[in-house]
C-alpha cells in the first residue's frame, strides 16, 4: 500500500502517493493505464533546483506542478508521446523547486502559480 499525503490543490482534494527516493522517483506514474481524477504523485528533493521529467512510459496525460517550498513555481501540461519508450520531450520547471506533483491533465488552472499549497507549508 502506497503511502498517501492529502492535499487541497485550487479547491480540490487529492490523495498523492509519494516518491521521496530514487527508484520511486524514477518509476513516477510509469505504465498506468488510468489514473483516478483525485489522485497523483508527490515528488520529494532535498533542495530546490530546475527539476526536469518526463513522460517515459507513461499512458495517460498528465499535468505538473512544480513548487519550492510551499509556494507553487510553475505548472505544465505533459502529453503522452507517440513513443514512449523514447521520449522526444522533457519538461523542466521555469523556477527551481524542490516538489512536483503530477496530477490528471487540466486539473487545476494554472493560476494557482505564486499560490501556497497550504499542506506543505506544515512540513
């Protein structure tokens, strides 16, 4: 059972997984076929810096956000690409951050960049 942090991104509730390592960070969302529209995946860094993923493997449409500390930085569409095993695409934060969180794509809008996610602040 994967270990859940619950937080409220633009008004709504998501149940993210957590990848705080390597090897959970590495597989991210790989090989799901769907994804339920209120859950995602936390990723955890030891420090901020231009954090870059990309969509290896990956089935569905997704959307990051990336954050620094508690305050999101940035927020991207990513497309499922036409190969997946070879990824043409990779999708950097504008910003350095130390967390991203990918979600359903168009999930939530992208004027949340500059807002608090107020369940990372707590940390």
């Amino acid at each position: 059972m994967p270990n859940l942090k619950s937080l409220t991104i633009d008004n709504h509730n998501f149940k993210l997984e957590i990848a705080q390592n390597d090897l959970d960070r590495e597989r991210g969302l790989m090989d799901r076929k769907d994804l339920p529209k209120d859950r995602g995946m936390l990723f955890i860094f030891d420090s901020a810096e231009k954090l870059s993923f990309w969509m290896k493997n990956t089935q569905i449409p997704l959307q990051i956000i990336f954050i620094n500390g508690c305050k999101v930085v940035d927020v991207q569409e990513m497309i499922v690409e036409r190969d997946p095993l070879n990824p043409s695409k990779s999708y950097t934060s504008k910003f350095p951050a130390d967390k991203a969180i990918e979600i359903n794509a168009n999930s939530v809008n992208d004027n949340i960049i500059g807002q608090n996610i107020n369940e990372l602040c707590q940390n």
